[in-house]
C-alpha cells in the first residue's frame, strides 16, 4: 500500500467518524434551564449503538461571538456571571449498556445574596466506544462531543431584541437573508425565525437561535427555499419553554 493512499483513506476515515460515532448518542435535552421556581433539572442519554459507550461529564464556559460561533472564556473572563459554582450533577462519568440510558440529573444551589441576573455554564458531555477486552491490536475509539447550554435565572429580568439591516446575500451559493439581532438587558434570548411571501407563505426558516449577555448583537441568515421576488416579512418568536416572550416582524423587500 503506498503512503500517498495510506493519508487518502486516513483522510476520509477521519471525515466519516463524526459521523459514525454520532449516530451513537442522543439526548432527550439539548438545553437545560433554571428560573426562580427550579431547583432541580434533568436529560438522558441514550445509546443507540450495539456496543457499550463510556462517558464522562464535565462543566464549562463559553462566550458567543457575533458570528454566533460559541468560544472558551476563562473563569476569570466569566467571573460574575458563570453558573458553573452553584451547580451539581452526578453522575460525572460511566459506561451505558448497548440501547440503553443514563439519567444525568443536576441541581443549582444559589448562594446568599445573589445578584438578579443570568447565570450560564455549558455541560459538556464526551463520549466513545468502550474498549473491547477481547480486541487484538490498535483500536481507533473516537469521541463525540456535546455541548449543552446551562442556563439559571435569578431575580427580575428583563430584554429587549431589534432585527435591523436585512438583505439579500449569496450564501454556499443559495439565496440568503443575512441581518442583525439586537439584544439589550440582563437575560438571553432564545427563539426562531420565520420568513414568509406576501402570500404568508414560509420561504425560509430557522430555529433554535440564541443571543447570549453580555453579546449586544449577533449575525443570523436564512436561507431561501426557492427564488423570491417582491415583500417578504421576517418574523422572530422567543421560546416560552425557556422564559421568553419577545415576538417582532419587519418587513424585507427583496429587488
């Protein structure tokens, strides 16, 4: 075998695990969120694959760019609004049994005097095939990697969201509306956005879309499911399962 084709097929090996070893994992929550009335909160993980899967659990923090990409702070960069001191999980590690589940389950304990505000960490949870004990030679086992948002509310909060500067883009080649959304106050905001016709017709979409303080503005681009000519509306509907209740519409107009 030549080397030139050994790093080919390593190459492609190493595209396709990902992918491999996702199909290994799922979790009934990917976001957990505390308000004043929650103490205790839950998720399961559940492996889908035919062989034991090892686990292990870990919390973080993670700041947002404009871009919307998550990055790593340091405790220090986060020092007064990281929720990582006032929670506890179990388990922190361990193997699930093929098909079966895990419940993680976590509680926050706020301190004395808490300032009103929200507090954020990010649950990582990393896992990967057990090792066989009867396997001979190298094994690869590669991991896959979630990052669940923590978020825990405390005190009276407030927020407030614009969508300003929509237009038309080409985005990997389709038809695209990029635009900004704002935030101003002390709480997140979590939700999705809709694109209709002058017709009321959906032509474009996306969910789960969050903007997190201290960020004052994140980028967002819906990609169109077909050309469109003329009016669109784009409307934005906070997730009331997470505290929100902000609904906006503005109108775009697509030359």
């Amino acid at each position: 075998m030549s080397f030139k084709f050994f790093r080919w097929a390593t190459f492609c090996l190493t595209l396709l695990l990902p992918q491999i070893c996702s199909a290994n994992l799922s979790l009934s929550e990917y976001r957990l969120y505390f308000d004043g009335r929650t103490k205790n909160n839950s998720l399961m993980i559940r492996n889908t694959s035919d062989k034991n899967l090892d686990f292990k659990l870990s919390l973080t923090h993670k700041d947002m760019t404009e871009e919307g990409s998550l990055i790593d702070a340091t405790p220090k960069q986060v020092e007064g609004r990281s929720a990582a001191g006032m929670l506890r999980f179990s388990p922190r590690r361990g193997s699930i049994a093929p098909k079966g589940m895990q419940a993680i389950r976590m509680t926050v304990r706020k301190k004395a005097e808490l300032p009103a505000g929200e507090y954020r960490a990010v649950l990582k949870i990393v896992a990967s095939e057990a090792p066989d004990p009867n396997a001979v030679g190298i094994t690869i086992r590669p991991k896959i990697s979630y990052s669940v948002p923590v978020i825990v509310r405390h005190g009276q909060l407030e927020a407030d969201s614009q969508l300003i500067n929509p237009q038309l883009i080409s985005q990997n080649g389709r038809p695209t509306i990029m635009f900004w959304q704002t935030l101003t106050g002390n709480r997140s905001l979590y939700g999705n956005f809709e694109l209709t016709d002058s017709n009321n017709l959906p032509v474009g979409e996306v969910t789960n879309v969050a903007v997190y303080t201290p960020l004052s503005r994140r980028k967002v681009y819906i990609s169109l499911q077909q050309p469109v000519v003329g009016p669109l509306t784009l409307k934005y509907t906070e997730n009331p399962q997470y505290g929100g209740n902000i609904e906006l519409a503005i109108p775009v107009n697509i030359q």
